[in-house]
C-alpha cells in the first residue's frame, strides 16, 4: 500500500515537473505582456497596461512579420501535401527498389545542423535567383515538413486494415471510391496531424527564413532575434504569446490523434 501511495505521488510529481517545464514560459510570459510596474519582491505586477500590445500593433515591421508568418507556412503546409501525400501512400502500399533508403533518407534533413545545408542552400539560390524571394522563403520552409508530411501519413496509411479495403472491392468498389471512401476516412486523423506538426515546423521556421528571406521577408520567429536589443521587455513578451499561443492550441487539438496510438501499427513499416 505504501509503495502504492509513494508510486502515486512519484508519478504525480513528474507530471507536474513536465507541466511545469512546459508551461512555465508560457506562464512567464504573460503578466510579463501586461506588466505596467513590475517591482521586487512583488509575485504579479503593480500596475497592469495594454501599452505593449499596442506597441507591437503600432509597429509595421512587427505587424508584416506576423502576417508574413501567417502566409508563408500555410503556403508551404499546401505544397509540402500536395509532393508528399503521394509519396507517403507509394512508401505505405507499393514495395520498390530502394524504398527503405529513401524512407530513412528523409531524416537526413534532421540529422544534421540545418544552418550548413541552408548556407549550401544560398549558394544554389544565389545561381537560381531565389535570394530575399517569396518562393525561395517557402523552399526553405518546405524541407522542415518533409518528414512530418511523409512518414506520418505513411503510418496512416499503412495502420488501414487491409480487409476493409479487399470488402469494399469484392463488393463491387473501384479503386478511386475504395480509397476515398475507406482508405481516406480512416487515415484522415493521420495526415490531420501530419498538417498540424508540418504548419507547425514551417511556421517556427528561423535561420533559413533569415538567411534566405531578410531583409525583404521577415517572420515572427525571424523577427524574435532583434527583440531582446531593439525592443523593451513587454514587446518582447507579447511577440513570443502570439509566437506560441498557436502551437500550443494546435497541438492540444491533436493530442489524441497523437497519444491514442492511431499512428502506432503504421510505424511498423517494412
């Protein structure tokens, strides 16, 4: 009973410490967005004022990264579906030479520090003229969905039964309306959260952004290196909410697609 109560309170104790770590600067940040006077040894602050949030909206540098921001990682999210999906079904139903490479291929983009490739990256755009350029912004995004945009939704579609697929078929189904109304419908939670974690990666994106896109196009991740000389504590504050706040909603709202082992048996991919 003892080792019960104390295993309880262990397990307790961790998942307030990962709260904790993960909510903490969220948690920080805003009393910090709305300080007025802010004096120790106060826990909240003495006076309280919207006058960092008008700071930030009076800005137009700080108001076009954030609408920047908004533009470029849907825009990369659409192109990123639109190549991978179709990768994503071919490495989950068809068998090819050289699929298991290719597979572990795309965590190549991962596996090493991305400011060498995005430097190798700006040599070959300089040639190609995509320098300080929309599209050249939107390559850059692209390669941090890759591999979210491929093997999740491989996984999705690999976790389909193979039975449901065969039934529809025996029963007189093309195999157009066997994927859209079988394959799809159940692999759909997957791709979702594949679009989520992919919007995501595009939308925190920084060092390419920068090195590709500055000084024409800047983000809000882009925009956070200059915050902490050019801008009081409040501005700062408040840009890293709006920074935030959308990845936290977005993952809460996939947190069950994520932690209800959908994606599980898809993983095992051979």
């Amino acid at each position: 009973m003892t080792v019960r109560i104390l295993r309880k309170c262990l397990t307790g104790l961790g998942v307030g410490l990962l709260a904790l770590f993960v909510l903490g600067p969220l948690l920080w940040l805003f009393p910090h967005a709305f300080a007025g006077t802010w004096r120790y040894p106060g826990l909240l602050p003495q006076e309280w004022t919207l006058r960092w949030w008008r700071a930030v909206a009076d800005n137009p540098d700080l108001v076009a990264a954030v609408r920047w921001s908004f533009v470029f990682a849907p825009v990369a999210t659409l192109l990123s579906a639109v190549v991978c999906l179709p990768a994503a079904y071919a490495f989950s139903r068809f068998d090819f030479p050289g699929r298991r490479f290719f597979l572990v291929a795309l965590f190549s983009v991962n596996a090493f520090p991305k400011i060498g490739l995005y430097v190798a990256m700006a040599s070959l755009f300089y040639t190609l003229n995509l320098m300080t350029t929309f599209w050249g912004v939107v390559i850059v995004q692209l390669l941090g969905t890759v591999v979210f945009m491929t093997w999740l939704p491989a996984a999705a579609f690999s976790s389909v039964p193979r039975s449901l697929e065969e039934a529809a078929r025996d029963a007189g189904a093309g195999p157009l309306t066997v994927f859209w109304r079988v394959t799809l419908p159940i692999a759909r939670p997957g791709i979702l959260v594949a679009v989520i974690l992919s919007f995501l990666a595009a939308f925190d994106e920084a060092q390419g952004t920068l090195l590709i896109g500055a000084p024409v196009y800047l983000t809000m991740p882009t925009a956070m290196y200059g915050m902490v000389t050019n801008y009081p504590e409040g501005v700062a504050a408040v840009f890293s909410l709006l920074l935030s706040v959308p990845s936290v909603v977005l993952l809460f709202g996939v947190r069950r697609h994520i932690m209800g082992g959908h994606l599980a048996e898809g993983f095992q991919l051979r």
